[in-house]
C-alpha cells in the first residue's frame, strides 16, 4: 500500500540501436587495409611482372626450338645467296630484276645426251643455279667460245636461260635440261651487249666469285 502511495515511478529509458555509427569489426578492417595498402599495391604490381616475365619466356624457348632455328638459318642463308641484277634487253636496254646468287653445290650436271644437259637441284637451287651449272660445263666444252665470255657476259647468259626455262620453285633432286642451242644461243646474244651494259652487270659479277673462274 506505501508504495501505491508514493505515486507512479518513471519508466526505465533502454537505448536503441545507434544506425550512424561503424562497428569495431569493420573500423579495425578499414585501419588495416589503410595501413597495409602500400604493400598491396606492390605485391600486385610483383605479380604482373613475374607474369610477364614467364610469358616473354615461354615466347623466347618457341623462338628457339630446333625446328624454329633450322628454319631461322635457312631463310638467312637464302637472303645472302640473293641478288638482283638487271636483266639487260638488247633492243630496248630496258632491264628487269633477272638472276640469283649461287653456291657451286646447289646443283650438278648429271647427263648429257641428245645435246641436252640435265642439272640436279640440291638444297637451296633455283633455276638460276642450275642453268649456271649448264652454261658452265658448255662452256668448259668449247673453249673457242669461253675465250671471249667475260664474268659480266655469265651472268647475261644464266639469266637469259632462267627466262627462257621459267622461273619457279625446286626440290631437291628436281631435275632440268637445257638444249645445246638455246645455250649457244644466250652466248651469241651475250656478244651483242655494249660496253655501258656490260659495266651495268658487272656489280653482280662481284656477288658470284665463282663466275671469275
């Protein structure tokens, strides 16, 4: 009954829950990234190189397989037996890219019957190179003729006989054949050439040695 007397008590206030205010869990995790973020950045940053590296290397060991390589030197050594001289028009004196730079091995005359010579290709021939083969052992059988062919006068010839024959690629051990007359006939026409013609091919002569002897 003395408690009713005194009156109503005031109720109890409870706090709710406060909205606007971060927890602990996320304010720690935001001071850690803060705090660590330097060091992110740089592990990232040492990832993407370390991958880079890998991928360079993988490109590099490709390059580098036998086959790649084998490949690499036989376009190198075909880029070196290249040139390009002028094929020289006796009427017009017009001239045009003709012939190609040959090693001695990369053809051989094997027969010679019927006035015909056949001349292998082995690795590396055009048809340049074998119609050099030819001229030459005709050549070497009438040295009436060889007298008065000069290094300059070859390479007309070998030229004229890769336009006569056509110009396409070889395998090796492919063969060809070329006629007693139309060798002749590249000498006779290489006797027309004026001194301004000759000097012209005479700097092809320079990138075949082997035509001085």
């Amino acid at each position: 009954m003395e408690q009713l007397k005194g009156g109503p008590k005031e109720p109890l206030m409870m706090s709710g829950p406060k909205f606007g205010e971060k927890s602990g869990q996320s304010s720690g995790s935001d001071s850690w990234m803060g705090r660590n973020r330097s060091n992110i950045i740089l592990s990232i940053i040492g990832i993407l190189i370390i991958a880079g590296g890998i991928y360079l290397y993988s490109n590099y060991q490709k390059s580098n397989q036998p086959g790649n390589a084998e490949q690499q030197t036989t376009q190198q050594q075909n880029n070196q037996g290249a040139v390009k001289p002028e094929q020289v028009n006796i009427g017009s004196q017009t001239n045009q890219p003709a012939t190609t730079l040959s090693a001695t091995d990369k053809a051989e005359v094997i027969n010679y019957e019927n006035a015909e010579f056949t001349v292998k290709a082995n690795k590396g021939a055009g048809v340049t190179h074998l119609a050099r083969a030819a001229a030459k052992e005709y050549l070497e059988a009438h040295p009436e003729l060889k007298k008065n062919v000069t290094p300059e006068h070859k390479i007309y010839i070998e030229d004229y006989l890769k336009r006569k024959t056509g110009s396409f690629a070889l395998t090796v051990g492919q063969q060809l054949t070329f006629d007693d007359n139309l060798i002749k006939e590249a000498i006779d026409n290489s006797q027309k050439l004026n001194q301004a013609q000759l000097q012209n091919l005479h700097k092809y002569v320079l990138l075949v040695p082997s035509l001085s002897g």
